[in-house]
C-alpha cells in the first residue's frame, strides 16, 4: 500500500483587496438595451455589486476593473482565489489580457475575455480557487473556436459579472433575476 502523500500547502499572493476595489465601475446590460440597474461601492470589506437585475433585454450586471497600467504577470502562479459573499449565485470572473503581435486573438474583431463561472455559497464567504486552465475564450459570452491558450503574463483587467450567461455559449444554472448584493472581498493569486 502507498502511503497517501502529505497536503501540499499553496503560497497565496493578495491582488486586490479591501478598498483596493476603489476604483471599479460598473457595467451593465443598459449597454445593449436591457434594463437591469446595479453599482459598484468600495469599502473596507470589499468591493460591493449592488442593485437590481433584470432578465429580460439583456440579464446581467457587472463590476469591472479598470484597464491596469502595469499589466499583472502572473506566469509563476497557478490560479485565482476569490473571496466572494455571493448569495448563492454562480458568478462569471472574466479576465482580459494585452494583445500581443502575432497572435491568433488579433484575428478577431473586438476584444477576448477569459471566463470562468464561480459557484458561491448561499451564506457566508465562498473561498473559489480558478485555475488558469479552466478559464475559456469568450466574446461576448460566445465560444471562440480559435486554438488559443490563456496568456497569464499580460493580465490588463479583471471583471465580476452575474449573467444568465455561463460558461461561453451556455445558459447559466445559478442565475437569480432580481435584487442582489454581492461583497468582493479580494483577488488573490495562488501557486
């Protein structure tokens, strides 16, 4: 019999986290035409999604980073930990990344994002460990069919969204219309 092997321990690295979230807006269905209404607050505990979701038109809300300076490179790390008080919601955590010349991406009109759904716990915190291979091209929530692999060295904005849309090209299963109140406490990286 072989004995089983000890836990290996992860080394975690904060991002964001507390205020850091400060400056995070909002970005919404009303872009293309739904109605559903929701804002982003900074606080000490996090970054908060607050308002009303609404599925017809359109059927999400989102809180987003800005486009950062200094692009992340997070090419010694694994993953992602988010800590999220997500009501029970399967959220969408979507990364974008520079374009780098001779990509594949450039072939495509408008910008890729690398998603992955987050499943949350009713009540309390949901500690969500994403592995940067279970991040999916997406544009605008559709599968890109291009052979493309997630770049982690060029990381330029990080976005929280609750869609009726999941994974890329599918519905989402944890969707929830109506009010919601989603606390971000913090984006760490993991190896």
């Amino acid at each position: 019999m072989i004995p089983d092997s000890p836990p290996t321990e992860i080394s975690i690295t904060p991002l964001i986290q507390g205020s850091e979230f400060s400056d995070w807006k909002s970005l919404n269905d009303t872009i293309m035409g739904g109605s559903s209404l929701a804002k982003c607050r900074s606080s000490e505990k996090g970054l908060f999604l607050e308002g009303n979701l609404v599925e017809e038109g359109g059927g999400f809300v989102s809180c987003r980073s800005p486009i950062f300076d200094k692009p992340f490179n997070l090419s010694k790390y694994t993953g992602l930990i988010l800590d999220v008080e997500g009501e029970g919601r399967t959220l969408k955590f979507a990364i974008a990344c520079d374009k780098k010349p001779l990509s594949l991406s450039n072939l495509l009109k408008g910008d890729i994002r690398w998603v992955a759904s987050i499943p949350t716990k009713k009540n309390g915190v949901s500690r969500l460990k994403i592995p940067f291979k279970d991040f999916e091209p997406a544009r605008r929530a559709k599968p890109v069919r291009l052979p493309l692999s997630f770049d982690p060295t060029c990381i330029n904005r990080f976005q929280v969204l609750h869609s009726k849309f999941g994974q890329p090209g599918k519905m989402n299963s944890g969707f929830s219309a109506g009010p919601i109140k989603v606390l971000i406490k913090s984006i760490s990286a993991y190896s």
